[in-house]
C-alpha cells in the first residue's frame, strides 16, 4: 500500500462516514465519532493515514499509518 493512502472521517447528516481519498462514497457509516474512530484503527494497520475531522470540517487529528 502507498504511504499516500488516506481515509477521511467526516460528519454527515446521517452520522460520521468513513471516505477514502480519491473516492465518491463512504466505505462506512457510524452513529457517532467514537464508532467511526473504532472502525478506523484496522485501518491504519493496513497503511492508511486517518484524518479526523470535527463536524464543521476542520481536521482534529491525523493518525499515521502503522
């Protein structure tokens, strides 16, 4: 995997969605933050970077790769 490879946590009306970078829909949808966060750790383990970003789209946290 590319040490580019990025996923987006966003809020959307329906709760907070898992994107990948480059992509048009949301791999997941999760009810809260917390559950979307959960949900992003295998991906960091697969060599994904995961910004988190607050509800009005600012980043809050950019979790590197492991």
């Amino acid at each position: 995997m590319a040490n580019t490879a990025r996923v987006h946590i966003v809020k959307r009306d329906a709760g907070w969605a898992i994107k990948k970078e480059g992509k048009e829909r949301a791999s997941s949808l999760h009810d809260n933050k917390q559950d979307a966060l959960r949900a992003s750790n295998s991906l960091t383990k697969k060599g994904f970077d995961v910004i988190v970003h607050n509800a009005d789209g600012s980043v809050s946290k950019w979790k590197k790769s492991k």
